[in-house]
C-alpha cells in the first residue's frame, strides 16, 4: 500500500470520527494529514511526510485556538438568545412581592421572575435576561 493511502485513509478517519464527536479540532488533524499525503505524493521521505503533516496540523489547531480566545466570550446557555428565545422579550409585571419576585403570565403559562441586582423593582415592563430553572431573571426597559 502506498504510503499517500496510509496518509488519506488516516484523514477520511480523523474526519469521519469529527463528525461522529462534533471536535472541530480534528478537522485541523486531518488538514494536517492531508499534508502529509500530498508530501507522500510528491514524492518526499517518510520523515519530511511526517514534519509537514505535524506542522501543518499543529500549526492549524493553533490558530484555530487562538482565533477562538480573541472572539467574544461565550454567554451561558441560559443567558444567550440562539438557545433560549424567551431572552430579549420583554414582559409586564403588575406586582412585585416582598422578597423580590412577581408572578407573570407569559405565552399561556405561569412564571416567577426575579429582578437583577440592582434594578429597583417596579410595575412596568421588563427585559428577560435570562432563564433560571423555572425563573426568569429581568432588568428594566427603558421604559421603566
């Protein structure tokens, strides 16, 4: 078997099994192999075949991991708007109770929200910052 086969088969797997565990890293891996089959193919030893396939692959799994630390920070699941799309609606409280809380009526069921700190709770409308459980937590709108 020709050593570029070995290469090729070992990418199609690192790509086969990215797809399987969802490791975006891999996909660098597997340039990284591609590397080393196309060195294979021009006809380069075994050792440049491997220092090309490292550096390719180790210089592509770099990158990527220093274009994701400079890109925003990552919002809690509960706090993010592309998972939970009740964050960002605005809801109305007619009442706070003492501890902080207010039962509101939103999309057909009953919910508890909660204020974020600092916010001084008063009737009107509110933002849904975020889902707790069963909770919404709320800050004010500019309205309020």
């Amino acid at each position: 078997m020709a050593e570029s086969t070995i290469w090729w088969l070992l990418a199609g797997s690192a790509i086969a099994v990215e797809l399987v565990s969802g490791t975006f890293y891999l996909l660098m891996l597997a340039i990284g192999l591609v590397a080393g089959a196309l060195a294979a193919h021009l006809g380069a030893s075994l050792a440049v075949q491997l220092v090309a396939g490292a550096v390719i692959g180790g210089g592509s799994v770099i990158a990527w991991h220093t274009i994701r630390a400079r890109g925003p920070a990552r919002l809690a699941a509960s706090a993010n708007p592309d998972v939970n799309l009740d964050v960002g609606e605005v809801v109305h409280v007619h009442k706070w109770n003492a501890d902080g809380t207010a039962p509101i009526k939103y999309r057909g069921a009953q919910w508890t929200v909660i204020h974020v700190p600092g916010d001084y709770p008063v009737p009107g409308a509110w933002r849904i910052k975020q889902v707790v459980g069963s909770r919404f937590v709320v800050e004010k709108t500019e309205e309020n």
